[in-house]
DNA sequence: AACCATAGACAACCAGGTTGTCCATGTCCA
DNA sequence: TGGACATGGACAACCTGGTTGTCTATGGTT
C-alpha cells in the first residue's frame, strides 16, 4: 500500500523500464543488438515522412544536429538509407530499409507480447483499466508526442 | 483502447515523465533550481547511510567514479557536506546538510501533493487499484533497488 | 541580382554514465 | 614487524544523447 506519491512515480519507471528492458533483451536474441527505444521512435518518423534530418529532428523535438546523429548510427547498422535528393540538392533522403522495417516489427511484436503476458499476470480487464487510467490521466498525446526527449534518457 | 505493448509502454513513461516535470517544474519554483531524480536518489542514499562515495555508488549500482561526480554537484550546492573522516584517512564522510534535508522533505510534499490531484481526477480507489496492479507486475523492489542508472536517463 | 531561409556538416560543450590507472591508507597474516 | 592485499578516492579518457553556435551550399522570393 503505497501512499506516496514518489512511489507512484517510481511504479511508472518500473513498468516502464521492466518492458523496455524485456524488450531489449529479446530484440538483442532476435540478432538485433543494442537497439533502443530512441532508435525506434527515429524510425517510426521516418518511416512516417520525416525523410530527412531537419524534418526529423522537427517531429521528434530535438535538435536537427541530435537527430542527424541518430541517423547516422542507424545508417551505420543499415535499418535507414541516406541518398541524395535528386530535387534538391541540400537534403539527404532518408529512408527506412527493409532490414530496418524488420527490426520495427520484431520489436512491435515482442511489446505486444510482454503486454500480453501481463494480460495473463493481472487479467485483460484490469491490464485495460489500468491502460485507461493512466491515459486519462496523462492525456493520450504522452504516448505519441515528444517522448524521445525523454525515451533517449530512460533507458539503461 | 490501447491494444498495442508499445503504448503500454509509453503510457507508463508518460505518466512518470508527467509526475516529474511538474515536481521539478514546482521545486524550482520554490527556489530549488535544477533538481533532478538522480539527486534525490543520492541524497536518500546518503541519509540512510551511504557515507562515502564508495558505499553510494554500491547502493544505487553505480560506480564509485559516478558516485563521486554526483556528490560533487550536490556538495556544491550545499546539499550534502564532504569531510574528512577521523577514523579512516582514506575516507571522506558524506553528509545532508539541513538545506538538503529541506529539498528532499520539498519533493516529498510535492510528489505526495501531485498523487493527490490523480487521486482526485480517476477516484482514490482507482489510484490505488493501479499501483497495486503495477506492484504486482514489476515487484515491490523496482520502488527501491537501482532505479539511479534508469532515473538519471528518465528526465529531461 | 540581391536577399533571406533552409539543409546539413562540424566543433565545442554538458550531464551522467563507463573503464582504467594511480596513490595513499588501512587490514591482515606469516 | 613487514609484506601483501584491499579499499577509498582522484584523475583521465571515453561513450551516448543531447545542446548551441558557426559555416557552407543551395533554394526561393522579390
């Protein structure tokens, strides 16, 4: 029974870190190491439309010099492509490979599978009470938004 | 309705990422500039009796090196005193100084103040049924234990 | 043609971590 | 008592994921 609320505050990130880690560490078996939830969210607007670095940076509240440096790791491990827009001699356009698509499902399939063996834990309805709860309370724009700030610091 | 283990996931962010800002937010406000979890975690480590940076990188998983540069900016601020100890020339004993007692006993009213306003927007017992879920999933443990290395990445 | 806005590269810096090395001190044991 | 080992802390180099500032090349507007 937890009156405080700092403990509150600490249930969260453990939820929170108890899936990414799991997350993480299956990913890694799969072959797909040191992925992290900053590399997904990157992914996911690219794949999205933000096909190039500014536009990356714009969508996901950061810097456009901190969202090149993303790219260039997940260049580097081959999950995005960077050419030369023929339209437009300033940018480069990103775009994600299929390897990297492969990685973007692999992992959407492991986060449903971890919610899924909650589910079994605590029961569906409690799993979606709880869901709704929090979205009430956190609004339903926390889930999509500029988490990557924050998602880039709470990993491990 | 969130069918999705990723929005779990990022519901559950939300909602520390939500507790957090705004107790920073208002712990600023009340003169405490630029305190982060990390902080109040050492400090909470100290107080129990982490008294060098040793013993408090051991508590909070962290190496002593981390430990130490932590100390540093605490020490700085005047939140924690750093003095030799008589007993053991290696050693310099840490402890909380009145101001640092005063923040943690700040944030402390501030996050029990923030699960307050939850309780009244969702209902008391909603609230408490959630942590008791949550509890159940990721053990009591994950409120105490080595939440540092997660915390320090979980801010903004 | 002149001017301004934009994309991206590069460099310096910050926080909060890591590892490795080193020295001074303390402890234990033959 | 002396030597071996363990411990505490300092220092340095590095990593990641951010930041700001500056620069160049290109594009768009008037």
């Amino acid at each position: 029974m937890s009156r405080s609320g700092a403990d509150l505050a600490l249930l969260l990130l453990g939820g929170y870190r108890t899936l990414v880690e799991a997350a993480q560490v299956e990913l890694a078996e799969r072959g797909y190491d040191d992925f992290r939830p900053v590399h997904d969210f990157a992914m996911r607007a690219i794949a999205a439309g933000a096909d190039s670095a500014s536009e990356l940076g714009r969508r996901t509240s950061v810097s456009k010099q901190a969202a090149a440096k993303t790219i260039a790791v997940l260049v580097e491990r081959g999950y995005v492509a960077r050419e030369p827009d023929p339209g437009d001699a300033r940018r480069k356009r990103l775009q994600v490979t299929p390897l990297g698509f492969d990685v973007l499902r692999q992992g959407e399939t492991i986060f449903d599978e971890l919610r899924a063996s909650w589910a079994r834990r605590i029961g569906s309805a409690e799993l979606a009470a709880l869901e709704s709860r929090l979205r009430e309370l956190v609004g339903d724009d926390a889930v999509r938004a500029d988490a990557p700030g924050w998602v880039a610091q709470a990993e491990g």
